[in-house]
C-alpha cells in the first residue's frame, strides 16, 4: 500500500527562512565593505553570504517539491527531491563559494592592493557575526534538540534530514571565515603586507570547500538509498511478528524516500492453514497498525516466503546470512486488546 501522508517539521523550515535573511543581511553589508575598501577576503565572504541564501533557496523548493504527490510517472512520490537539491547545494557551496573565493585571493596575492578604510571591514564583520551567529544558534538548538553536544557528529552521519543539518554547517563556516577575513585583514594593514588578505581569502575558499565534501558525502548515501534506522526496523519486525497468522516475520527492507517517507518490503511467513481472503487481512491490518506506529512509513510491500526461502534469497543478495535476531516478545494484556480491535475493524 502507499500513502499520500506527508508529515513536515515546521521547525526545518524556520531555521532555513532565518538563514535567508540573514544572509542578505550580511551580504549586502560585506559586498558594500568590500566595494568601500577593496578588501578581497571581505569580498569573497560577501560571495559566500550570497551563495548561501540562493543555497537556502533551493533547500525550499526540495521541500516543496517532496511534499508533490505520487504519478504514474513517479508512483513511489518525489520525496527523493530534497536529497538530490540538497546534493546541488553541495556542489554550489564547493563550486562558486570556494571557486570564488579562492580566485579571489590569488587575484589579490598578485595584484597586492592595500585595503582602505580598514575600520569599516571591522565593523561589518561584527555585524556579520552577529547576523550569522543568532541564525547559527537557531539551526544548532532546531538540530541538537535533547541529544549531547558529544553526539552531533554521530547525528550528522545518522540523520535523514539533509536541510536540518546544512543550514548549520554553513553558517558554522561562515563564522569560521568571518575569524579568518578579521585575521587577513588585521595582519594585512598591521604588518603593510596587502598580500596577507588575499591569503585570508584562499583559506575561506579551503573552508568552504571541506564544508562541501562533508555535505556531498553525507547527501550522497541519501540520495543513492539509505535504510531506517535500526530501532524502526527492529519496530516494524516485532510489530509483524505479533500480527495473528504470522508464523514468522523473516526480515524487512526499508529505504528512506524522504526524510519523513520510508519505503517498507517485509518478508512473512504464514501461518498455513489461512486462507487468501484472510492473508489479505493480515496484511490490511498490519498496514494500519504500521501507519499508526510509524506515520512515516509511506509504502508498504508484503512478500510471503519461508525463512529458507528468504535467507538464500538474502545471502545471493548481500554475499552473507541475514542477521540473527532475538525471539519475538509478545506484546502486553492492553496490547493485545488494542490489537484485536484493530483486528475487528479490518475483518468487519
């Protein structure tokens, strides 16, 4: 069965309209610095600025264009769309931001012009990080949640929500080249070595670019297809597995179409005195009971097959035995009658 249900946290998309704004903010201020003294570090982060809010765009229209519902044309939906934007901003961020800047900064290494007015580069980036800070706080308190700062990384590598994660890597960068545009421009006027700048403005083209390969990696698996998390796919196992008439649940495979969309195909074997019409039921009613449990499974794929059936299918297709998993705990008392209601529902 699939479902047509979309589920969006308003929150994502809050961090990324904060972050629009506030990189126009900034990037009118630096682009007017940069025109007003020369400074080319200032320039490229004016770039960066600007990069990032057409960034921030496209992360929207992926958004929007997830939500679409499924076709002919596209029956499983166009959820697949925010990883694939997602995946272009990552190569926006590595091709114009650090491309750019790092131009940028060999132009100034060679031309070695002298910043002027160095005071207004100073009070712009004080603008800026105050403008790139408050949206870099509202994308780590949207992304941390409850979860310890120690587990961000893990949470970057383990999440399926792209946009919840790339706004605060930008703007981390963006704070990361504000301290190196002071730096280049400190040490440009400090020590009478225009040059200095155009070094600043190589390094933010570093940043911007490692910014980009974590991103790049991290979209790619998504875009490509990644599973569920291990607790949704032990959940859905011992869900199946308590349904009347399933002898044994043997496996499932799952694969996020979106952040809020997975796709289920689960593996049963059942119980052989059942007839087709009651199989039918079964599954009717293990779909309700998964949409109910987990809104985001959107697609749901029901194969019948005997464990020696599916394990020589699973090793011809993974190259190894499948998981050994622990014995099916029935659920409680209350359970049970929950169960049993949903059970007259479906066969009424």
């Amino acid at each position: 069965m699939i479902s047509s249900k979309r589920a969006r946290r308003p929150s994502s998309k809050f961090v990324i309209y904060a972050a629009i704004v506030g990189n126009l903010l900034v990037a009118a201020t630096k682009f007017a610095a940069a025109a007003h003294t020369g400074s080319s570090a200032m320039l490229s982060e004016g770039v960066h600025s600007l990069v990032d809010t057409g960034n921030e765009l496209l992360l929207l229209y992926g958004l929007h264009r997830a939500t679409a519902r499924p076709d002919r044309q596209h029956p499983l939906g166009y959820g697949r769309e925010v990883y694939f934007w997602s995946f272009v901003v990552a190569l926006l961020v590595f091709a114009l931001g650090a491309g750019i800047a790092f131009y940028q900064g060999v132009a100034q290494v060679i031309a070695r012009e002298p910043i002027e007015n160095p005071s207004v580069n100073y009070i712009v980036l004080a603008f800026s990080a105050m403008f790139d800070g408050a949206t870099w706080w509202i994308a780590l308190r949207n992304f941390k949640g409850r979860k310890p700062y120690a587990a961000l990384f893990r949470a970057v590598r383990d999440s399926k929500d792209p946009p919840s994660f790339m706004v605060l890597f930008e703007d981390s960068a963006a704070l990361i080249g504000l301290l190196i545009a002071f730096a280049g421009c400190f040490l440009s006027v400090s020590l009478r070595r225009p040059e200095l700048d155009g070094v600043a403005s190589i390094l933010i083209g570093v940043v911007l670019a490692l910014t980009a390969v974590v991103l790049a990696r991290e979209t790619k698996g998504l875009l490509i297809g990644e599973s569920a998390d291990p607790s949704i796919i032990e959940a859905i196992l011992r869900l199946a597995g308590e349904i009347d008439g399933v002898a044994n649940a043997n496996g499932v495979l799952t694969i996020h179409l979106a952040p809020d969309q997975i796709l289920v195909a689960l593996s049963l074997e059942f119980a052989d005195n059942l007839t087709t019409p009651m199989i039918e039921a079964r599954v009717l009613e293990l779909e309700q009971r998964l949409h109910v449990s987990h809104p985001s499974v959107v697609a749901i794929f029901v194969k019948p097959q005997t464990p020696d059936s599916f394990k020589t299918t699973f090793e011809r297709r993974f190259g190894q035995s499948p998981p050994k998993r622990q014995p099916m705990r029935r659920g409680s008392e209350a359970e049970h009658r929950g169960n049993d209601d949903i059970r007259r529902d479906v066969l009424d």
